[in-house]
C-alpha cells in the first residue's frame, strides 16, 4: 500500500470551503489539522473562542472527510497530539515517510508566519506557500500604495472601490458620494425597536468537558449546550442572511449607537465566521449590494457604505498596517503608558455603568460592537494610561473575533495610540459628553455625566483633560487637536487644578471606580 505523497496544512482560521486545494480529491494528498495547547496557551482566552473554533475546526474537517478528502486531524486529547505545530508536523512525516513535500497557506499572524518558515528550513522536503485566496488585498498592499509614508485609510478605501468596482458609478461614486459619516452615527431612539440577534443553539458540552479535562484555563462564560455562534459554513451564511435581511436597513444609521436593550444592536456579528473564513468577504458585500439593488427603498446607501467601509476599508487596511510594522508594531508605546489593568476587567465589577455593561456583555457573549471597544473600554484604558501590552493581551482574549493580525492594530493602534498616529491621525478620546450623546448608560449611572470634580464626577471628565495635560509636548502640535487645547488654555487656573487633582484621585484609586 503507498502512503500519501503531499502534507496540505490547515490552521483553525483557514476554513474556507472554496479554496482551490478542495476543488479535487486526491487520495495522495493528506490534509492536517491540529488542536494544540500552543494555541489555546498564548492568551487566555475567553471560553467560547476556543469552543467556537476547534468546533469549527471539527465541522470543516468532517466536511472535508465527506467530499472524499483524506483527513490527519489531532483532537486536543489524542494522545499522539505533542502539542505543537513543529512536533506534531515532524511526527507525522516520520509516520509517512511517502511524504515528500508539503503545503500551508500564508498565515495571518506573523509569530505563525515565522514558525512555519522555521519548520520548512528544516523539514528536508519541498515546500510551497498559497495564498488564503481570503482578502481582497495582499500583505504588501500598504507598501505598495504608500511606500514608507504614513498611509491614509479613506485614500486606501476610495481605491478599492475603484479597483473592485464597488458601490461605482463609472469612476465616480454611486450617488457621488464617498462617505456617508455624516448621515450616520446616530443615538437610537427608545421608539425605534431593535431586533433580537440570532443565536443558535449548537451542543458543544463534549468538546467542554474535553477542554475541563485538560484543563485549558479559560475566562467568560458559556453555555455549552446551546453555544450561540455559527460554527459551520451554514450557520454563517444564515447569520448573513438574518443581517441583510433584519439588520442592513438600519446599520448605518445606528452603527456608533450604545444600548441598554440590545448587546449586538444593528451590527452584523460576522467577524467570527469571517476572520474564520467560514465567509468570503466579497460574497458578503456582494450580497449586502444586492439587498440594496432588490429594496432600494429599505436600504438607503448610507446603509451600504457603512458596511462596505468597514469590510472593505478598515478589515483590509489593518491586515496592511500589521504587516508592513510587524514585528515592531507588538512593542509601540508611542505614550509611554504603563498602569495596570484595574481587576474589574475581568468581573465588570466598576460602578461607571458604560464600562460595566461593556465588560459585562463581553465576558457573557464574547462580543462588544465596535463602539463600545473604542470609545468606551479603549478609551477610558488610554485616558486612564494602562499599558497597552496589558490592554491589547485583554482583548486578543476576551473577543471571539480576536486574531491578533486583525486585533492588535485595532487596539495598539486605532484605540491605544500607542503607533503615535500610523491608523488614527488623533487619539480616540472623549469625556462622558459623547458617551452620554451615544448612549442610554449615563442616565442610570452611579456618576453624573455632567460634573467634572467631586465624589460623583464622571471619571472620563476629570480623565480626559488629564490625559491632554500630560501629554501636551506629544499632542499640542497635533493641528487636529489643537480645539480641545485652546478650550483647556481658555479655563481658568483653579478649576483646571481641581480638575487635575480629580483626575489623580481617581487615577490612584482605579480598583475601586
Ligand atoms: C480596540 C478594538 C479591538 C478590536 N479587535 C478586533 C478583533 O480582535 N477582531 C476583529 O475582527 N475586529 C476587531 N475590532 C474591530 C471591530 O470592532 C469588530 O470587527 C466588530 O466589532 C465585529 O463585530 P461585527 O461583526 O458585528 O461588526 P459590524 O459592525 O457588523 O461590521 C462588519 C464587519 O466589518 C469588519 N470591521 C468593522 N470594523 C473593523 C475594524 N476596525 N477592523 C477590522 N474589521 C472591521 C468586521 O469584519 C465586521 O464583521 C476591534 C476594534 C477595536 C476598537
Ligand atoms: S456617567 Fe460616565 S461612567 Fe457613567 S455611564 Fe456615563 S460616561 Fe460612563
């Protein structure tokens, strides 16, 4: 009996049922796939991102297994399982000494990407590099469009469109408009009802008890009996359905709103099934245009825009920025910031009602929208001066999204600042003013939104002018921070001092906010 002859590598994030390797069966070709402690070890992470990807993993290869491919898959307690990609991979060439060259798709994380190249050096047989066939991009897009230059994402954005021929008339924009920021970002209104997101109810208890057996340490909770985000191909083309049809009228228009009544609001809840691949991205934009082409006259371009900005726009432009600064990028620290993350990270036990309920949901779903990320954790992490090595370990654990090529500039960059401007041209910060505009949480909120010192004070007021205050020889020169500067200069001397000293108070006492 002949062995395989090819080894074809498939990391948990690569399910992407349409790659051309699957588009023949070939019984000389062995498919490997691997859940391994090196990946459930790097972070702690939150308990249905492991759960929903070795159950995607699991889905995928049983797919596979049904076309008639041929699949090696190392469960997490296999006892042949050493753990790691480099063990695992040499223990199976020296099980199938047939091998004799082997294949992986270009990685999305650079610490795998230098792995996998490690392993080649060393394998002895032949090796070749795919593409994911994934993005829209490549990884050099950035360099290519802007050299060493600080690269502007609405300039990266305006060319996609152009070149994909998204949302074109021509070469201008449809309805010959780019951006639609100003018709969006509106606070939801109590009569306008939100829809219930959809869950589904995947049975997942075997694969817990699997992970409490070897005692993978994990944060959040879970229901493992009806795990709610989609773990096959399916489950995600419904999740995209459920959004083009319920969601995208009102996506827009709502897309920076924060509720008490909703944890998803109007917001896809994609990212899993797309950072997975489960989803191409350019079928869910295609099918987002088309709901636009079929009932123009419920889904406005606003709508479309906004969503085709973020997919589009920011997903690709942050794969850019990753790697055009890896691997310098996991240490900017442009502020210099360096407090620890308060314990109520972990618990949502804080009494500022925006970061509890923030946290909360997190820990509960996995999930907050991009808002609540930015501008109201992020933001009071960057106003409170946490490090951003803590800040960006934080979220690369707590999202079922979070994969660090997508995470880290997220978080480092656009939230923490710590890249001194390569994503954000300023720091995203803001007193309660904006939370309060956006949101519904200030109302019930222990402190008041309005009051800058005192036992009640709003946090983020007294935070956010410290925040300027101390990094004035970094920020002043900014010229599209100079407003918040000459409104600080304009104060007069004593509140400014009373409201520095609020700031210190509470930046000592950060455990018990
Ligand atoms: C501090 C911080 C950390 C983040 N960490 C992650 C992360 O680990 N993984 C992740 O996928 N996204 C991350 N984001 C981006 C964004 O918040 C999430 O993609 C989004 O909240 C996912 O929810 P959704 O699918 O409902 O998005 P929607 O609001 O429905 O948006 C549609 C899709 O657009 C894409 N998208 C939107 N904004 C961004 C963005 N800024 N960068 C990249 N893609 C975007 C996502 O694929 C998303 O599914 C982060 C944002 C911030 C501010
Ligand atoms: S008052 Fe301040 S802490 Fe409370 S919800 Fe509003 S912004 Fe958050």
């Amino acid at each position: 009996m002949t062995g395989p002859k090819k080894l074809r590598l498939i990391l948990g994030d690569q399910l992407h049922s349409g790659h051309s390797w699957y588009q023949k069966t070939d019984s000389s070709c062995l498919y490997v796939m691997m859940e391994i402690r090196s990946e459930t070890d790097y972070v702690r992470h939150h308990i249905q991102k492991v759960l929903g990807f070795f159950a995607a993993m699991r889905r995928f290869a049983a797919g596979l297994e049904n076309q008639g491919h041929v699949l090696y898959y190392l469960k997490l307690d296999n006892p042949e399982n050493l753990q790691s990609f480099d063990a695992n991979l040499r223990s199976i060439l020296e099980k199938f000494p047939s091998i004799q060259e082997w294949e992986y798709q270009e990685p999305d994380e650079y610490r795998l990407d230098v792995l996998l190249k490690e392993f080649s050096a060393s394998a002895g047989i032949l090796c070749r590099v795919c593409d994911s066939e994934h993005f829209y991009t490549s990884r050099n897009s950035l360099r290519e469009m802007f050299g060493d230059k600080v690269p502007r994402m609405e300039f990266f954005y305006r060319n996609l469109r152009k070149k994909h021929n998204i949302m074109m008339d021509g070469s201008e924009p449809l309805n010959g408009r780019w951006n639609y920021d100003a018709d969006n970002r509106k606070k939801i209104p109590s009569s306008v009802s939100i829809p219930k997101p959809l869950l589904f109810s995947n049975n997942l208890s075997d694969l817990k008890s699997v992970l409490d057996g070897e005692e993978i340490s994990t944060l959040g909770n879970v229901n493992a009996d009806e795990f709610s985000w989609p773990i096959d191909r399916e489950q995600a083309l419904k999740l995209l359905d459920f959004f083009i049809q319920n969601l995208l009228p009102l996506f827009g228009t709502y897309e920076d709103a924060m509720s008490l009544r909703s944890w998803s609001l109007f917001h896809s809840r994609l990212s899993f099934a797309l950072n997975l691949k489960m989803l191409h991205p350019d079928e869910v934009l295609q099918a987002a245009i088309r709901a636009m082409d079929e009932r123009p006259e419920e889904i406005s371009c606003n709508q479309l825009e906004g969503f085709v900005r973020q997919i589009l726009g920011w997903r690709e432009f942050v794969r850019g920025i990753y790697w055009r600064e890896m691997p310098g990028y996991t240490e900017k620290n442009f502020l210099n910031h360096n407090r620890s993350l308060p314990d109520w990270f972990w618990t949502g036990n804080t009494r500022m009602n925006c970061m509890k309920n923030s946290i909360n949901q997190t820990m509960e779903h996995a999930y907050a929208h991009h808002i609540q990320r930015l501008m109201v954790i992020g933001n009071f992490s960057l106003l409170a001066g946490l490090h951003p090595d803590e800040v960006d370990q934080w979220y690369l654990g707590v999202y079922i999204d979070a994969i660090e090529w997508v995470e880290m500039p997220n978080t480092r960059g656009m939230s923490q600042f710590a890249d001194g401007g390569l994503i954000a041209s300023k720091p995203y910060v803001s007193s309660a003013a904006y939370i309060d505009k956006m949101s519904d949480y200030c109302g019930s909120c222990f402190y008041s939104s309005k009051e800058k010192t005192g036992k009640k004070a709003c946090p983020f007021n007294s935070l956010y002018w410290h925040f300027f205050d101390r990094h004035q020889d970094k920020l002043k020169r900014n010229p599209r921070i100079g407003m918040a500067y000459q409104v600080w200069e304009k104060m007069d001397a004593e509140k400014r001092q009373a409201i520095l000293q609020q700031a210190e108070i509470y930046l000592n006492q950060l455990d018990s906010l």
